[in-house]
C-alpha cells in the first residue's frame, strides 16, 4: 500500500478495527491517518476501549503506558 491520505485513513481503521472491533468504530471520522486532524471524531467509549487494548497488550503497554502523560507532573 503506497503512501496518501486515503491509504493512511484506511490503514488507520484497519489497526484500530483489529484490536476493538468494528461495531466500535461507529460514528467515528478519520479526516486523514496522521490523527492530528480536527475532523477526527472519536467516541468517549471507543477512546478508553482503545487505552484498554493497548495498556493489556504485553508487546505494546511497555512502550506504550510510560508514554501517556500522568496527571500533576
């Protein structure tokens, strides 16, 4: 798969399908795969379903946790 908007989006919900599930994604907007666009929309739910996913994934929560931001530091 070359490298576009189109590509990256798609490649985007293939990775987030893949660990919650479509029926998940419902209603979520991906404007284009870099998610730093202010298109994207994604649902309070889906967002901790996808924190879940990834803190209990044991090849990817090592990197993963200490990268998020702690309240108060």
């Amino acid at each position: 798969m070359s490298g576009s908007w189109t590509n990256g989006t798609a490649a985007l919900r293939a990775s987030v399908a893949g660990r919650i599930g479509d029926s998940t994604m419902q209603g979520w907007t991906f404007d284009d795969g870099s998610g730093l666009s202010r298109n994207n929309r994604v649902s309070a739910m889906g967002a901790a379903q996808w924190l879940r996913a990834m803190a209990l994934d044991p090849r990817i929560a090592p990197t993963y946790l200490p990268s998020l931001a702690l309240a108060g530091k």
